[in-house]
C-alpha cells in the first residue's frame, strides 16, 4: 500500500523516459538539429568554449522542455519572431537602416520596439494582476497571466534581435546582450518573470503575481528611465575585459540568483500579510507560501553560488587573481552568506514563519545594493554598469 502510494505521489520518477512521447522526442532532435546548424555555418566564429556551451545547451533545453513544457511553444515563438525580424533586416547581408523602413520592424520586432512592448506589457501585466487580486476576480489574474507571457516573448524577442543588430555594426562590435546595466536589468526581468510562471503553473494559483509582477515592473521603470537619461539602448563595443566566453555564462547564472531572490522576498511580503489576517481569503496557504519561498532561494543560491566560482575563474583570466576584494565581489559575497545562512537556519535549525520571510525580504534590500547600488556609490574593476 505505501509504495502504491509514494508511486502515485511521485509518478516523475517512475519510468520518466518511458513516459516521453513522439512530441518530447521531436522537442529534442529539433534543439539537436538547431545547433548542429549553427554548429557547421557558424563554428569558425566560436571558439571550443563556446562550441562546448552550445552542444550542451541541447540536453539542458531538452531536460527544461520535458518538465515544462510551456518552454517549447515559448521557444518556438522566439525563435519564429527573432528570424522573420532578420529576414526584414536581410539576413545576413542586411542593413540597420531598415529598422526605420520597414513596419513590423520600426514598430515591433527591432530590439527596442520589442522591449518598449514587453515594459508596457509587464505594466499591464500588474495592474489586472492586482485588479483580480482585488476583485477576487479570476479573469483579471488570468488576463495578468497572459500578458506577462507576451511580455517574455516579446522580451527574448528584443534580446535575440539585439545581439543580431549588434553584429549588423560590424563583427568586432557584435556580443551577446547581456553586457551592461540596461541589458541586464531586461534580463532580470525576463529571469524573474518565467521563474513565477513557473511556480503558478505549478501550484496552480495566479494571487502571487500581483506582489512578483510589483518587483518586475519597478525593474521596468528603472530600465526605461535609464534608456531615456542615458541613451542606454545603444549598442556599444564590448570593453576589453568583457570579451570572454566566461560572460555568456557567469552573468546569466548570476542573474537567475538575483531574480530568484526578488522573486522569494516578494512571496515573502505576501506570506507576512497573510500571517496578519490582509488578504488572507485572497491569497495561498501559509505552506505553499513558505514552500515557493523556500525552493526559489534554493535555486537562486545554486545558480548564484555557480556564478561566485564562474566569476572568480574569469577574474584570474581577465586580471591575474582569484579575489581582489573588489566591491562588486565584497558584495556578492554578503549576499552569498545571507542566503547561505538563510538556508542552514531552514534546513538544519527549522527556520519558518514571520522571521524566514522578514530575513528574505531583507535579502532583496541587500541583494538590490549588490546588483545596483554598488554601481551607484561605489566604484571598482566592475565598472561596466554605471549609473
């Protein structure tokens, strides 16, 4: 009876290759074929590195595929929008002057109309994210939830079209947009966005999308006020220090620790109004709260705690050493052992209720100076995103 019963409670550990279908497989061998493709056109361009993170990208986006599927229609969406925006261009002999000539491209497929979008698209995203909180209104947190898939679509959309116009200036000028503040705070918020999506499939409640929706969209508002002072939405040469391999994976490592986190200290707010009696009828049990709470610093730390060790290997390329205490590294490592001593307090001492969720939203307080204010205030070899 009791493994009848631990077979029916976790049925993805039962057989989870025999249960993949001619779908999954197809998933698979296109990811597979896509990379072999850019593997025989575009390998002179790579150098073994980078040939090793693409081949390995296909088990990955497999693996990501077959446990969420709503990864594939996400992907093949992205990738459907990304080349009709570089057939508008004229593939790869166009021309950056056909962004102001062509329609669909001026007005939604150039990277900057495609990220204007995705920020109205995450505004509007929170307000009937709220709304239906509200109103107790299911229509309104499903109307939420569909925006803030377009908002991704169209967010990758605009990255993906911006690293081709990159290339489009000229080939020592092309990279992977994920270089500077304004293309890291775009990342951020797609990191965030899918990470709650996820968890609202999964426990299959939309209430929390008002509180995660909140963070995003103050993200938003930041990343447009940046582009309107700074003129941040042009493409500019990498600095020497950043033409590496090592960018393309320590920063989105990085940065799926830093959404992570936001994400759990904006759980964290709706936990600590739940446990007050505000919204209580509104919002998910105090469990499921501290659950999402729990896995999304979890994952946040192991892809945060990746990045540390990628960041180091890269500093001993680019400057000669491991450490130089620099600020942007003091700081990551203050957030390092916030969340390291978040989860030893979790999982060796029991750590729960008002005190784990008060200890993650300050988290996001000290996180936040470690991904922005450290730019602001404070200057080192991390200078790359000033303000």
């Amino acid at each position: 009876m009791e493994l009848t019963e631990a077979t029916q409670a976790y049925p993805q550990e039962q057989g989870f290759f025999r249960r993949l279908g001619a779908v999954d497989w197809i998933y698979a061998v296109a990811l597979a074929a896509g990379a072999l493709y850019a593997l025989v056109h575009f390998s002179a361009y790579m150098n073994y590195y980078e040939q090793a993170v693409l081949v390995l990208a296909v088990p990955v986006f497999s693996w990501l595929g077959w446990h969420w599927k709503p990864v594939r229609a996400l992907m093949l969406v992205i990738a459907l929008l990304s080349l009709i925006a570089i057939e508008l261009y004229g593939g790869y002999g166009g021309s950056l002057e056909a962004g102001d000539k062509r329609f669909f491209l001026k007005y939604l497929l150039s990277s900057q109309s495609a990220i204007l979008w995705m920020s109205a698209l995450f505004f509007l995203s929170t307000l009937f994210y709220w709304g239906g909180l509200a109103t107790v209104a299911g229509t309104g947190t499903q109307i939420g939830s569909k925006l803030c898939w377009a908002a991704v679509v169209l967010g990758f959309t605009g990255m993906m079209v911006r690293w081709y116009e990159s290339y489009l200036m000229g080939a020592d000028i092309g990279h992977i947009p994920i270089s500077n503040l304004y293309e890291v705070f775009i990342l951020f918020c797609m990191i965030t966005a899918l990470f709650y999506l996820y968890y609202e499939q999964r426990y299959a409640t939309r209430q929390l999308g008002a509180f995660v929706l909140t963070v995003i969209s103050a993200a938003v508002g930041f990343l447009l006020w940046y582009t309107v002072s700074r003129d941040a939405a042009e493409i500019q040469p990498l600095v020497p220090a950043l033409q590496s391999w090592w960018m393309k994976i320590h920063v989105p490592a990085n940065f799926i620790g830093y959404g992570t986190f936001a994400l759990s200290a904006m759980v964290a707010v709706a936990y600590l109004l739940k446990s007050r009696g505000i919204l209580a009828d509104r919002l998910p049990s105090l469990e499921v709260l501290d659950d999402v709470m729990y896995k999304a610093i979890a994952v946040g730390f192991a892809f945060f705690t990746i990045a540390t060790i990628l960041g180091a290997l890269w500093a001993a390329e680019a400057w000669g050493g491991y450490w130089s205490w620099d600020p942007k590294e003091t700081w990551a490592l203050i957030v390092w052992l916030n969340y390291a001593a978040w989860l030893h307090m979790r999982l060796m001492k029991g750590l729960r209720g008002r005190i784990s969720a008060w200890w993650a939203l300050v988290g996001l307080l000290v996180t936040t100076f470690a991904f922005l204010g450290v730019n602001m205030f404070l200057s080192g070899l991390h200078s790359y995103g000033e303000l």
